[in-house]
C-alpha cells in the first residue's frame, strides 16, 4: 500500500553550503542534492521499480513542460533521457527532486513514498542524489574537505571540519576518492582541479550519500573527450548498486553507456528502448536526430 512519508524523513536541517559558496547562484539549489543525512535506507522496491511517474505534468503559465509524462526506472538501471531544447528534460529531474511541484500526476520513489508530497531536502535524505550541469564545489576548501563536508550532517560547516572522522567514514572517503580518480589531488584546493576533475569530485559529493538513484543533467557537457571516456566507464561502473538517470546530448556518450533511452518531446515521451531502437525511429528522426 502507498504512505505518505513519516517522520523518519523529518531530519534535521542539511548544511547550509552556501556560506562557503563563492557562487551563490549554483549554491542555492545545493540542499537538492543530497547533502545531508540520508534515511532511506529501507527503500521498498519489491516490484523491482525505483521511479514511478505517471501523467505527469508541469505548466508554466499555461504552458506544458511536461504533458502527460509517464515514466518508470528500474533498480540498478542507468537510463539515458534525450530529446530536443526544450523538451522537458530538466524540468523532469525538478519534478523528481521537488523543486518544481507537478500540476497533475503521480510520482513514486520505490513502492511507498509519494514525491510529491515530500519537501527537496526530505527527497534528497530518501536518497536521490542530483547533479546540476555547472560542478559547484567549494573552490577554496581541498577535494577532502569537499567530500568530508558532503558526509556531514552538523549545520555548522567550521565544526564538521574540526570534527575527527571515524575510521568507516575515513575509509568511505578514500573509496570515493578512487572511485573518482582524484586520490592523488585529495589536498588540492578544489578551485585548482580541471572542469572534467570539478565535475568529478561533485559526483563524488553526490555518492558519500550514497544515493540509491542519481540524476545528472548534461554530465560531460564541456569535458575532454578522455574525461569523458572516464565518466562513461564510471557510470557504468555505478550502475547496479545504484540506479542513473543522465540526461544528455552527447550521441557518442550516449551510445557507450546506455542499454536504454528515452526520448522526451514536447513534455512527453517520444519513444523509449535500446539506441539503435530509438535512432530509428521516424519521429525520432524528424524532431530531433536529423538524416
Ligand atoms: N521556470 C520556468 N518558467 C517558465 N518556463 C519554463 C521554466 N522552466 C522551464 N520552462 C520551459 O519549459 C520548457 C522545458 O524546459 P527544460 O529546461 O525542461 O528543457 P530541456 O529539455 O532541459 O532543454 P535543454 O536540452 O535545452 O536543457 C522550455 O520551453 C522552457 O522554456
Ligand atoms: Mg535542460
């Protein structure tokens, strides 16, 4: 049976990053993203699904985002979203997240808990985890102290690092630190660190919550083709344990991560399966891949 969430989501306030954060305006949206404690770890996914969406749709002055929108991701599946400007794409993970509110439809994380009903940083505790297109790490602090900082829930970001870790969670650090290849620049200012390392170091943030689903709007956006190899691997990597979702326009990128797509259209879903499926597609074609 569905239930609202419960207090076991009320947690107490994240951090506010916003403090040490020179650029305000990525800074802002930084409680979406998963910092914070996480309390989900009981996930209902019996039916093997982690997102539902369905007849979802999200209007801006009478015009529809996202029309009709349905949707479903499986556990440990990493989905790749395509579709035109404007298609709706980022408006879907705001829905997802909570910042934007649809007018109409349902929106399930796991079997139980109703998104639409939860606040963004109660959604971010559950554990979805969002990465924005801009990396907005904390450019003074070093690539530790932005992944100590990702772990912590103390509001007060002075204290968290004075405060010594545990063993569990100096050793979860240097997991994540391998994971995103930065080990070798773990005391560097994160300011010092290439767009492509930013980028890195964010998903990093992103996975000390350990999110059970990841969003990533446009990840290699502005990365080296090398860099971008590596996010690929990553990716497919992180897969399984967690489930992704990554918008993207990068057909290359695309083709080397995802054994599903979905392609969004005026708000909806255009058509879904494997890439060579979609590729062929006629309206594909016609809307948003060319001849
Ligand atoms: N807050 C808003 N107010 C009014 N219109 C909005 C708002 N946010 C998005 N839109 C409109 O909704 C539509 C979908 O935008 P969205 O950003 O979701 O597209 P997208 O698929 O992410 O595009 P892109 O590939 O360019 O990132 C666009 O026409 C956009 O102008
Ligand atoms: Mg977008």
């Amino acid at each position: 049976m569905r239930v609202t969430p419960t207090a076991e989501f009320m947690l107490e306030p994240v951090l506010e990053p916003s403090v040490l954060d020179p650029n305000k305006d990525a800074g802002s949206s930084r409680d979406a993203i998963g910092l914070g404690q996480r309390a989900g770890k009981g996930l209902d996914t019996r039916h093997g699904t982690i997102l539902t969406l369905e007849d979802i749709s999200v209007s801006f002055d009478g015009f529809r985002a996202l029309n009709n929108l349905n949707l479903y991701i499986g556990v440990g599946e990493l989905r790749c979203i395509i579709g035109p400007n404007g298609a709706g794409k980022t408006t879907l993970m705001d829905v997802i997240t909570g910042k934007t509110r649809p007018s109409h439809g349902k929106a399930w994380f796991g079997e139980t808990l109703d998104l639409t009903l939860m606040s963004e940083v109660q959604i971010a505790q559950a554990g979805i985890g969002r990465k924005f297109q801009k990396p907005t790490v904390f450019e003074a602090l070093s690539v530790f102290e932005n992944l100590e900082l990702a772990q912590k829930t103390d509001k007060s970001v002075w204290a968290s690092l004075r405060a010594r870790l545990s063993g569990e969670q100096q050793d979860r650090i240097a997991e994540v630190l391998e994971t995103i290849r930065l080990t070798t620049s773990v005391n560097r200012p994160a300011g010092l660190l290439s767009h492509g390392q930013k980028q890195f170091l964010e998903i990093g943030m992103l996975l000390m919550q350990d999110p059970q689903l990841l969003l990533l709007d446009e990840p290699v956006a502005g990365m080296t083709d090398a860099e971008t190899e590596f996010t690929a691997e990553l990716f497919k990597r992180l897969a399984g344990k967690h489930s992704l979702m990554v918008v993207e326009h990068d057909m290359g990128f695309v083709g080397s991560i995802a054994d599903h797509v979905t392609v969004l259209h005026q708000g909806s879903v255009l058509a879904e399966g494997s890439l060579e499926q979609v590729q062929e597609n006629e309206r594909v074609i016609e809307v948003y891949l060319g001849r």
